[in-house]
C-alpha cells in the first residue's frame, strides 16, 4: 500500500539508510503536506518526493545533475519507472516503496552496501 503519511515515508527512509554505507548523508525538507529529502551517495544522489495530499511519489537517482534513473507516482501515469539510460521515457511498474527502489538501484549500479 502507497504511503499515507510522510512520516510513514521519512521512518522507511532512515531504517535503510542506517544499513547502507554508501549513504553519506539525508538531508529533509518538509512543508506543510510536503517531503522533499536528498540523499548523499558516494558520487551521485537520490531526490524523494512526496505530497501527502496527492500521493504524489517520486524516487530519482541523479548523477552530475542528471537523473539516471527513476520510479514516480503520479494522478497521470500511475506507477512508473524511468529507466538507466533511458531517463525520459515512462514504463509502467507496480508500486514501489523506498526500500524497493533502493533494491533496484544495488541490482542494477554498483554500489556498496
């Protein structure tokens, strides 16, 4: 089930986040209904999204100011996923959680747990 509350979101983020080392560092925003979160890689990072109203979601992996990657949810597509090297385009997924899209990111990228 998709997120109801950031705070269900931000726990998940900092429970994967103590168990990764190639997070460096979380930093959170948050206004009124919505999160807005970076989190430091190695040489590259993640952006969260999330409104709480809409249940808009969205996990992107960017590198040199670029995403590389990423899994959104938005009122338009659903559920969808941009994948490595082929950013712009949108492809149907099923709903991702943040743990998940952290999986696919160590499946697909080198990284080091």
């Amino acid at each position: 089930m998709a997120y109801k509350k950031i705070e269900e979101l931000l726990d998940e983020i900092y429970t994967e986040a103590i168990k990764k080392k190639y997070i460096k560092s979380i930093s959170v925003k948050v206004e009124g209904p919505i999160l807005k979160c970076r989190i430091y890689l190695d040489d590259s990072l993640i952006n969260v999204f999330f409104n709480e109203g809409t249940k808009t979601t969205a996990f992107t992996l960017i590198k040199g100011n670029k995403r590389i990657f990423g899994i959104d949810k938005d009122s338009l597509r659903g559920w969808h996923k941009h994948p490595i090297d082929k950013s712009n385009i949108h492809q149907p997924c099923k709903e991702t959680k943040f743990k998940q899209f952290l999986q696919q990111i160590e499946a697909t990228i080198k990284t080091k747990s």
